[in-house]
C-alpha cells in the first residue's frame, strides 16, 4: 500500500535531516541531487524544517553567493544538547556537547574505591551538572552512559555485576531525576564498537569484532550492521571464555581463571615483568599500555646491522656494552609481544569460530598502544590456527572510543525524538 502523503513527507523529512547531519550545510539545490525529490517537494520540506526550528540558513554557497539557490542550509546545533558519560570503577569522564555532536565542555573526577554509593553518584551527578553550566547549557536532552557491566536487554538497566561497585547501578536513574533528561545506558564495550564502526578501524565493515584491551577485557558483536547483545545482553563476556594456559577455570562470579587471566592488564603486566620491559607509570591510561607501547617502541627502532660499505663490528666511539644491552632489551621486547599475542590470538580465533566475522578490532587502551605492531602478530598467529579469512585491525579511537560510542548513542537518540514525525 502506497504511503499517505503526510507519511511520505515526513520520510522526506528525516531523509533530508540525515544528509544534513552526515554531508554538513547543503543548499536546496543539493538536497534536491541528493534525495531524487522534486524542486518543489525539496521546497515544502526546507519550510518545513525551517519552520520547525530544526534547520536554518547558516551561510551561501556558489560563485554569486547571493539569492534564495545559494542558501546553505544546516541542522540547528543548539536545538538540543547532550552529554556523554565514561563510567569506570575508578572515576568518570563526562563531555557536553550540542546536537551534531560538537564537544563544548569536557571533565573527569575520580571516585575511590572506599567511597559509599551515595556520595559516589553525588559526585557524578555533580560534574555533569558543573560540566553544563560550564558549557553554557541550561538542559540537558539525552545523556548517553557506557559503564562496564550487563545491561538488561528488557529494562535497558545496567544489571547488578560482581566486581563492579554498586553506584553504577544507581546512577541512570540519578542523572534522570535531577536532569529531568532522557538517559541511555549501554555497555562500554558496546559503544567502542559504535564508535570504531562509525569514526574509527571499522568504517568500512558492517560485520566485525571488537576486542577490548584495556583495564579489564571483552569483546562486542556486529553483524550485517546491527550490534548484537544476546539473550541476557551477555554477547562479549570474553574474559570469561574458558582457554588454556589459566591452571583454572573461571566460575559463574568470576572470571579469574578465563581469558581474562591471560590477556587482562594485571596478566599483561605481570607478561612483561617476566620479560624485563618496564616503564614509568602514566596517569591517563592503564599500566599494561604503557608497557606495550614501550615494548613496540623498542621493537620499532633503527634497524641492527652494519652500514652499507662497512665491515661488521662496532662502529668507532660506540659502546658495544650499550649495544649489547640495547639489543637484549630489543629482543626481549619482541618476545613480549610475540607471546602476548599468542595470547589475544588464542582468545580471537575461539570468537572467529563461531562468528566468522571477517574482522577484528584490536580495541582499547591496549590495542591502540599496541598498534600495527601487534595486530600483525595476531594476524599471523590467526592465518596459522583458523581457515576462515580474518583481518585484524588496531583500532583508531583507544581509550576515547566509550566516550565517542556515548556520545554517538545519545546524538541518535535526541536527533530520533527531535527529527520523528508529529503524532496525528
């Protein structure tokens, strides 16, 4: 059956507000290439979005630059604005931003771990609100929050997680009684495979896996487009994943025992500990990708071997023992990495099996540190233990991609309010 007219025009509507959002300032002219419509039926909808406070002339276009055909047209940014939460055991790190997602504010305050839950959400709750009025906003429309955890595919709640303290759970319904907001809450995992998929490693792929390498693991599942959370939002629980070379098993409470225990940043640590690699604490990141990014750095060096023309053998004024030990850290440095990614391998290929993805993403503080570095081990690891083709990619976005992923979530959902359809 054909679409009533005010159907069919609010489809139009919503096509145009896309463009917009995706191809920035576009002139009617535009428009008309880019959705196949009439010029009159471009005309109606530029009113009528116009009239609806959605959109507005924000310059021209065109040699002449003159005259209603080199109007730009673009989404009203300040119709609207959002904020975005990164919820960790240790802290939150909150960003405020307008409708197209432009960051105008951005903060972090830490929450110790002897901290009760209420004061805990105060002190959340408090920095988005701090956050706001910074930012020059009076409401917030959509709060998008990514914390560790399951969340509840019925009720959209984060679930009650062992491990986790209780004021995550507490929080969502917080910031929506004091923010009056709409708050959405989803798995951080979840969100960096939003945010690689939309601005990162994973543009060009609408099936993959993400596999977080950060403070703790897991992984997220996209296949042909759509994020896949499973029957109890549980899809990704790979720390939990039962792999060889743990001397144990993980339990329904705990994953200790699992693949957590070999590719988790206390494991990673204590990997390269084993190996020598050591280097100074940084504040902005687990500890496990500083230790990575040293051991790339040192396994990335000029290569070894004398100069063209040059008989072997130290060259004059060096000191062959800073040599010698310049080549052992080197050396040690590889092997890190080589078993390390024996290991993430091990975890990928048990996902590859059933899933067949075609991708992974190596994600995360951890994965970004390690780079092309170490995604070309565990490609080559990968190439040798599966038959199902398998590119392994470093992400893009590191620690940033939950941040980026709850701001992508709340975007979409305020711009879905904002762009739907008056009810008849």
């Amino acid at each position: 059956m054909p679409a009533s007219p005010s159907t069919a025009r609010a489809l139009n509507d919503r096509l145009a507000l896309r463009l917009l959002q995706q191809e920035g300032p576009l002139t009617a002219g535009q428009l008309k290439q880019l959705t196949g419509l009439s010029r009159p039926s471009v005309a109606d909808l530029v009113e009528r979005l116009a009239a609806g406070g959605l959109i507005g002339v924000v310059g021209e276009s065109g040699e002449q630059r003159r005259g209603p055909n080199a109007r730009l047209y673009g989404i009203v940014a300040d119709r609207a604005h959002l904020a975005a939460l990164d919820v960790r055991t240790e802290g939150v790190t909150v960003v405020v931003a307008d409708l197209l997602g432009s960051v105008l504010a951005e903060a972090s305050v830490p929450i110790a771990d002897e901290t009760d839950t209420g004061p805990a959400v105060e002190q959340a709750v408090a920095l988005v609100e701090r956050t706001a009025k910074e930012a020059g906003v009076e409401r917030l429309h959509t709060v998008g929050v990514g914390a560790p955890g399951l969340i509840d595919p019925a009720t959209g709640e984060l679930r009650d997680s062992t491990g986790l303290p209780a004021w995550h759970r507490h929080l969502a319904a917080a910031l929506q009684e004091r923010l009056a907001a709409h708050v959405v809450v989803e798995n951080e995992t979840n969100l960096a495979a939003l945010a690689e998929q939309r601005d990162g490693a994973a543009r060009d792929r609408d099936t993959f896996v993400l596999l977080w390498l950060g403070h703790g693991i897991g992984a997220a599942v996209v296949l042909d487009g759509v994020l896949r959370r499973g029957a109890s939002g549980g899809t990704g629980e790979i720390g939990f994943l039962p792999v060889p070379g743990t001397g144990g098993l993980p339990s329904a409470t705990d994953c200790e025992g699992g693949f957590h225990s070999l590719a988790g940043a206390a494991a990673i640590a204590e990997l390269a500990r084993r190996y020598g690699v050591v280097a100074p604490l940084a504040p902005q990141e687990p500890h496990a990708a500083t230790l990575v990014r040293e051991a790339v750095s040192r396994t990335s060096g000029p290569a070894s071997g004398p100069a063209p023309g040059r008989a072997s053998g130290p060259a004059y004024g060096a000191d062959p023992v800073a040599a010698s030990a310049s080549a052992s850290a080197s050396a040690s440095a590889s092997e890190f990495l080589d078993v390390l990614a024996d290991r993430v391998a091990l975890g990928a290929a048990s996902v590859i099996a059933v899933l067949d993805p075609g991708c992974v993403v190596l994600a995360g503080e951890v994965g970004r540190a390690g780079g092309e570095v170490l995604a070309a081990r565990v490609r080559d690891r990968l190439g040798r233990m599966t038959p199902l083709p398998t590119e392994v990619r470093a992400g893009a976005l590191g620690g940033g991609a939950v941040l980026r992923g709850a701001l992508l979530v709340a975007r979409d959902g305020a711009q879905d309010e904002l762009f739907a359809p008056p009810e008849k």
